[in-house]
C-alpha cells in the first residue's frame, strides 16, 4: 500500500513534468517537499520510485 505523501510527490512530479511550458519555481519547490516529506514513511520501493521522480524534477529543471 502506497502513503498518501507518496502519492502527493508522484501527483506534484507529474503535474510539472507534463505541462508544455515553463513550471513555476513555487510548484517545483512545493514538488520538492513532497518528494522530501514523502521518504520519511516510504517503503524501500517507494524510496527507489521518489529518487526516479526527483531524478525526473531535475531533468525537468534543466531544460528551461
């Protein structure tokens, strides 16, 4: 059973990653903070899955 703050992190990750213009600096950060709340109760799966959403979020970052 995945956290709901995992699920927070996934949501806010996807949320920047799929629009088409630029993110704005606030949602990043408030993504960041779900990733970053998000491991304190993740399992060793979820743990894996939120460093591939930060992975993502920095990826992300660069291409403004």
């Amino acid at each position: 059973m995945q956290n709901n703050l995992f699920q927070q992190a996934k949501s806010a990750v996807s949320n920047i990653t799929n629009r088409n213009g630029e993110a704005r600096e606030k949602n990043i950060q408030t993504a960041k903070n779900c990733i970053n709340s998000a491991r304190a109760n993740a399992s060793q799966e979820e743990q894996a899955q939120l460093q591939q959403l930060e992975s993502e979020l920095e990826r992300h970052q660069g291409l403004k």
